[in-house]
C-alpha cells in the first residue's frame, strides 16, 4: 500500500460533531499523525443553506500498517462514544460500513484494505 487514500463518512443526527470527534482523536493519535495526513472534507452548500457541510475525513496512509494503525485509533475511539454512529469507510471502489459495536467488521476493515493494495 503506497501513499493511499481513505474516506471516512458517518450518518445519524450527531454525524458532523462526531465526524469533528473522530477528526480530533486521529489528530492527537501520536501513531496516525506521524505516518499519515488526515484532512476534513466539506461539501458545497445547498441551494437553501449558507455554508458548507462537514462530509468526511479524508486520511492519506503511507503504507498498510497504518491500516491496522487506524483500526485501533477508530475501535479506541468508538469505545468512548455514547451513540455508536454508522461510519462508512471508503477506499477507492471499496466501501465498508460499520454499523454498532462490530469489532469483526472493523477486523474486516483491516483485512479488505490490504488485499484492495496489493
């Protein structure tokens, strides 16, 4: 895995004050921020609305440890959440949702992303 990127979405009411969450947490992770670039991605405004819209993380990882490194910052992370969101993690064609307290779909994550870089 060479310098690929993720997306990171959630949807339910909280999603952008947990998507600022996760944003956060990834941030202060010493491990993600030494080896990959984590950014926010805002969405246009719509017609009836007067700013943006906070519509993902974007995380650009250099290898595919950080794919493991990611998964333990997330299940961190989740554990410290309340209301558990859905979070949709996307890499190129490949789109995996997590939806509660699914520690072997976040496993899954981890095993899909390697294979979808080698």
């Amino acid at each position: 895995m060479t310098a690929n990127t993720i997306h990171i979405g959630m949807s339910g009411e909280e999603a952008e004050k947990e998507l600022q969450s996760f944003y956060n947490w990834l941030r202060d992770d010493e491990d993600i921020r030494q080896h990959a670039q984590v950014a926010l991605r805002w969405s246009p405004p719509k017609e009836s609305e007067m700013g943006t819209a906070l519509e993902a993380i974007e995380l650009v990882l250099s290898n595919s440890f950080e794919v493991a490194n990611l998964t333990l910052a997330y299940l961190a992370w989740r554990y410290t959440r309340r209301e558990k969101p859905k979070v949709t993690f996307k890499h190129g064609d490949l789109e995996i949702t997590v939806d509660g307290d699914d520690e072997e779909t976040v496993k899954k994550i981890i095993r899909s992303f390697k294979e979808d870089s080698e």
